[in-house]
C-alpha cells in the first residue's frame, strides 16, 4: 500500500499582475453627450503581485517583488510551501517563461499544471486581477510606497468569500469533486 506524505490534495491558481504609477483607467459613467474626463500620470515605476488563489475555498496568499522573472517565481514557491506546509499543491499557471525555466528548483509539495499557451481565460485569478484594479482604477499615487500602502489595504480587505465567488467556477468545482479533492 502506498502511503501519501500529505495530508490533503489542494488546487491552486497562480499568476502574476503588474501594478504601477501609470494610472489604470477604466470606463466612467456620465450623462448622455458628456465626454468623460480623469486625470492620468504615465509613470512606468511598478511592482508585481504574485498570488495563488484556491477557488473552492477562497484561500489565498500573496507576495510582491519588484520584478518577474524565474528567480522571483522559484522564491514564491519556496514561500507558497512553506505557508502550506502539509498538503500536495497543484497549482494551475501559465507558460511564462519565468514559469517554464529549467533551473527553477520546485518544492517537493508543489506539482505544476501547466494551462495552454495564450489562455489566460482559462485561469480564475485572472478575474481577481480584475477586480483589484478595478477598486484601484483612476486612483493618483506619487509613490510606490503610497500605492503598496492601499494595496495591502485592498489585500487586507477582500473576503474569502469574494475570491471564491470570483474564482470558484462551476467546471473547475465539478472537476475537483468528480477527483475527489473536495
């Protein structure tokens, strides 16, 4: 009989965001034949949100590096296994090639799943992205430090039940229960 070291099977999706000074904007609601008007800067200065999110539940975890690349993601690996520690992760990305580096040292807990190339519709973080920036949309910041204030604010924020309303599809449910991981 095969003995599994972990105590439970988790999916995860994982990617990355660029948030920066460069204004997000998005569409503005005003009367019919107003033109809309916002104020923007076009500073290029930013950091990168890595995050993974379980869509069952609603876990997350996220962690900022000034930059992406394939040192970064193996150092968010460390930090994923290390927060979760007793279980078999299967995390769901896609083909970046700071993802796809053969020098990345992958944690023993994590076991990777490559999405298909030029998908990103297919992995449910994308739409948490979404509704990160939409609540930091047309928002001025002066500094880095000032925009990583209110996004661990908006970090601090979110519910679990909001991601898991978010990322939690009816396929990706179904398949897991059919897998019998939830």
């Amino acid at each position: 009989m095969l003995v599994h070291p972990f105590s439970k099977v988790r999916y995860w999706c994982q990617d990355e965001t660029r948030l920066g000074l460069k204004t997000i904007q998005r569409r503005k609601i005003t009367a019919k034949g107003v033109k809309p008007v916002g104020v923007v800067q076009w500073h290029r200065e930013a950091l990168y949100l890595y995050g993974i999110v379980e869509p069952h539940s609603g876990e997350h975890f996220f962690y900022e590096f000034s930059h992406l690349d394939s040192a970064c993601f193996e150092v968010f690996l460390q930090q994923v296994s290390q927060q979760f520690p007793d279980s078999l992760n299967l995390i769901q990305l896609d083909n970046a090639s700071a993802h796809t580096a053969k020098q990345i040292q992958i944690p023993d807990n994590i076991l990777l799943i490559f999405q298909p190339p030029h998908a990103p519709e297919l992995n449910p973080i994308e739409r948490l992205w979404q509704h990160l920036k939409a609540k930091l949309a047309w928002s001025l910041y002066q500094t880095l430090e000032q925009l990583q204030e209110e996004l661990t604010q908006q970090l601090q924020q979110l519910q679990r039940q909001t991601i898991a309303s978010l990322t939690g599809w009816d396929y990706i449910l179904n398949a897991l229960s059919v897998a019998g991981i939830y």
